[in-house]
C-alpha cells in the first residue's frame, strides 16, 4: 500500500461518487483506476464490455432475465407506514 497524490478537485469527483456509488472514498478511486488499466490494455471493449467480462470472470450471474426484481422490492405501502 502506499500513497497516492490526487488532485483536489479530483478528489472532491471521487468523494461525491463515492457516496452515489456506496463505496469508500478509497474503494471508488481503487475502482476507478482498475477500469482504467484495463480499458488501457483493451481499448477495443467498451466499458460495459470491461464490466461483463469481469462479472464472468468472478462467476457473477448477471442475466437480468432471471431476476424477479418485482419480488425482489415490491413492499405494500401499508407495511412501511406501520413498520
């Protein structure tokens, strides 16, 4: 480990995506910078390519088909009302 400079203005980018994307500051910098080595080493795939062959790498399913995200999220209105 060590340590990195970053720019101010680029640090206060990484800490506002930071909070979007639910990472630590230091997660979304270190996330950052893995896409960028490797959109550097295949600048043939896109980003959303990058992003699928790492999903697969890691054995992730990522066939949205299968999701039931209406299970996954639908709550009543009543049940958060009364908790």
């Amino acid at each position: 480990m060590g340590i990195v400079k970053i720019d101010d203005a680029l640090h206060e980018e990484i800490r506002k995506a930071s909070g979007v994307m639910v990472r630590s500051i230091n997660a979304q910098a270190e996330y950052w910078i893995k896409i960028g080595m490797l959109a550097e080493a295949n600048p043939n795939l896109s980003y959303s390519q990058i992003i699928s062959e790492q999903l697969e790498q890691a054995n992730v399913n990522v066939n949205v088909n299968k999701v039931n995200f209406n299970a996954a999220v639908a709550m009543p209105t009543e049940e958060l009302i009364d908790g």
